[in-house]
C-alpha cells in the first residue's frame, strides 16, 4: 500500500470499479448473470474523453468494446465525396462490436460529440462471456448488422440520394447474411434468387470448364451474383477468400427499394449491369 492509500479508499475505488456496467444503465446487458456481468467489471476501465477525439479509426485493428456512460459519439464511414455521419449513440450505447465478434479491422471510425464518460472493456473478457452467454452474443449480433448495413447503404454511391428514413427501412428489410472463410456463397450452376452487395470481405470468383479458372476477385461494395446463364442460374462460383458480410438483395428487398425510390432501384440496375459486363 502507499502512501496516497488507505483501507477505506482502496474499498471505494474497488466497489465504483465493480458497478461500471450494469443492465440498467445499458438495456445489452439486460438480463446477463450477475457472474458475467462482474466479468466485464473487472475487466473494465473508465475513460475521460474530451470532445471531438476520434476514438476508433476505421481500419484499426482493436477488438475492445466501449459502453458510453456520459456524453455522446458520432460514427462515420469514409465514402466518396467525404465521410457519411450515421445516427449518434449517447449514454447507454456501446460501439466496438464488429471488432468484437467479427476479429477484423474497425468497419467505421468513432468521434465524441462532446466531453463523455466512456467504459472500455478489454478484448479478453469479452471472449470469455460471449462464449458462455448466447442471447448476449445474439443481441450484440443484431445491433451490428444494423449497424453495418445502415453504414454500408449510406455510405455506397449507388445509394446516396436514399433519405435516412429510407436507409433505415431498407437495413432493416434484408438481414445481413455471414458467409465464413473457405466456403461458397453460391456455386456455379445454381439457382440463385438474390443478388448480394459485399459489405466486408472478399470474394474469388471460379468458372469450371474443363480447368477451373479464377476469373475475378470482388471485394468490398461490390457485386455477387448478377451475371447468370439462361436459365437464371449462376454463371460462376463465388468463393469466400475470408469470413464475408453480404447485403441480400432478393425480390422483396428490390421491390421495396423501388418502392423508396425509383432512381436510386435504376441506378442499381446500371451498376449491376456495369459489373456483369465488365466480367464477361
């Protein structure tokens, strides 16, 4: 113990340390075991942030999660012209879960709006409780597909006239579809019944003829599926090269895009010509 210590004082720096995060202040933990929660306690430290501090930068490499105590943060997504702002979080939010469930680079960046209290909890714990707690994992999972489609959709220049009231609807039609590492998305010859934008991830694209060629790689913000034979089935395999984030763009969703605006549904129409051109 030193000096600028007593008894007294250590126990209260224990039992602030210890009520950081509870399921009141933040409805995602809503019904967690208390041993859990005391988990994601002793792994927590709180963080005085200062306004406008960028917090995350897209494409770090940093899998904590942050629960926002006071104070209020900004995500923004880099897009031609200048980066997308997507809706603010306040007190009772959290951000950092696509690093936290996914293992890959910050999908956004993070800035506080103004001086805030901020509950970072290390990497390591996380793990931990969401290998033993489903319904957390489940609803961790749920706020970033949300999330990532919202940001992918404003931040893509096909639909950048959608208003944000059509962003929403239209993230909230489709779910986002996880296609793991070494696995197809759809294989050459099959009937496909959507089209699928890449949101994260990278994709080889095969043709089997007599040899298997590779005819492409897509990555991010690109096209899936449009070029068909026929018969309406794939003309290629699409491989996933890594664990992949897809939007699907089935019948239903197109129709309701249209349904939101007609320019944007034929500005899509251009671009999923453009790519199935450019790949034949």
């Amino acid at each position: 113990m030193d000096g600028n210590s007593t008894p007294s004082t250590d126990k209260k720096r224990l039992s602030s340390q210890s009520k950081l995060l509870d399921g009141e202040r933040f409805p995602i933990l809503q019904g967690m075991a208390p041993l859990l929660i005391d988990i994601l306690n002793g792994a927590s430290n709180l963080m005085h942030v200062s306004e406008g501090v960028e917090l995350l930068h897209e494409g770090d490499s940093t899998h904590d999660l942050y629960f926002i105590e006071t104070g209020s943060v900004i995500i923004a997504k880099h897009a031609e012209g200048g980066d997308k702002m997507l809706p603010r979080l306040s007190a009772g939010d959290m951000f950092g879960e696509f690093g936290t469930l996914r293992g890959k680079a910050r999908f956004a960046s993070v800035h506080t709006l103004e001086q805030s209290r901020i509950i970072r909890v290390k990497q390591e714990a996380l793990k931990q409780v969401l290998d033993v707690d489903v319904a957390f994992r489940e609803r961790l999972t749920q706020v970033m597909n949300r999330r990532m489609l919202s940001s992918f959709i404003s931040s893509h220049p096909v639909f950048q006239d959608l208003s944000e009231h059509a962003i929403i609807k239209l993230s909230k039609a489709s779910p986002l579809r996880l296609v793991t590492y070494d696995d197809f998305v759809f294989r050459q010859g099959e009937k496909l019944e959507a089209v699928y934008m890449i949101v994260s991830g990278e994709a080889e694209l095969l043709s089997k003829g007599n040899v298997e060629s590779l005819l492409a790689v897509r990555r991010d913000n690109d096209i899936l599926g449009a070029a068909r034979d026929e018969s309406g089935n794939a003309a290629y395999s699409a491989y996933a090269a890594c664990d992949m984030e897809l939007f699907t763009l089935d019948e239903d969703t197109l129709a309701l895009l249209r349904s939101l605006s007609a320019k944007v549904a034929d500005k899509l129409d251009a671009f999923l010509t453009k790519r199935t051109l450019q790949l034949n």
